[in-house]
C-alpha cells in the first residue's frame, strides 16, 4: 500500500470574505494527477497550498510527509517540490536586477556578495546588463 504523499484535513482558505476552499479533505498518491474544474472552482488556490505560496485559513495539510505551518519542515518542503505558477506575479516596479536577485533569495541563496555577482554575470550573459536597474516587466523580459 502506498502512503499519500499529500494529504488535506478540513482545509479551507479564505480571502477576506469570499470563501475559496472549504472543508477540502484530500489523499494524493504519488502520480499523474489533473485537476478539472470551472474557473473561480479553487483549482490555483489548492495549488498554491500545496505548493506552500499560501497557508490555509483553516485545517492541517501535510506535503510529503511534512507541515508547512513549521517553517523548517516549509522549507524542506519547497526544497523537495517544484512549482512553476501560471503566470510568475512580477511584482511593479521590479528592475530585472532585483527580480533575479529575488529569485535568488526564494532558492536560499543568502550571501549576498555571491548572489550579487551572479546576478551580474546571468543579466550580462543573456544581454541585459544595460537594462539591469530599469524597472521592468515578465512581458518586457521575455519578449528580449
């Protein structure tokens, strides 16, 4: 018998007073799983708990045997997981600089006179050191 390797206990999740999720009980098996639904049905939302991009209002999750409620067991958790978002959120006012530097951070790359460097050598090598302190968009960047 195989041990879920994501399970969900009363989970919901509201933001403000629209009710996203509620009561979610889940046992995902490790697979192939697709989820299947309207828009507005909760589906991004559930993988953003999953993914620990969000915390639930309400109820237990537990990823890979672990709780993202405990910021070490969080942690091993996006160590472990992949999650690219449909769409990235590339926060206004970003310059290219800063959001890779970002991306750096959310990978543990904590010394900064490293991360610093590389963010320097990355922009250089694709052609965006001249651009690197404008304020930028994802649509900006991918259409370079």
């Amino acid at each position: 018998m195989t041990t879920a390797s994501i399970s969900m206990r009363g989970v919901g999740r509201m933001y403000g007073a629209t009710v996203a999720l509620a009561d979610v009980n889940l046992d995902l098996e490790p697979g192939v799983i697709g989820l299947l639904g309207p828009n507005g049905a909760g589906k991004t939302t559930l993988i953003r708990l999953l993914a620990t991009a969000l915390p639930p209002t309400g109820g237990a999750v537990r990823v890979l045997g672990r709780d993202p409620q405990v910021p070490a067991q969080r942690t091993d958790i996006r160590r472990r997981l992949g999650y690219l978002p449909q769409e990235v959120g590339f926060p206004r006012g970003f310059t290219a600089s800063a959001f890779i530097d970002y991306i750096g951070l959310l990978k543990e790359w904590a010394e900064p006179a490293a991360r610093h460097a590389e963010v320097r050598r990355v922009l250089d090598l694709v052609g965006l050191s001249d651009l690197a302190t404008k304020a930028a968009y994802v649509g900006w960047l991918m259409s370079r």
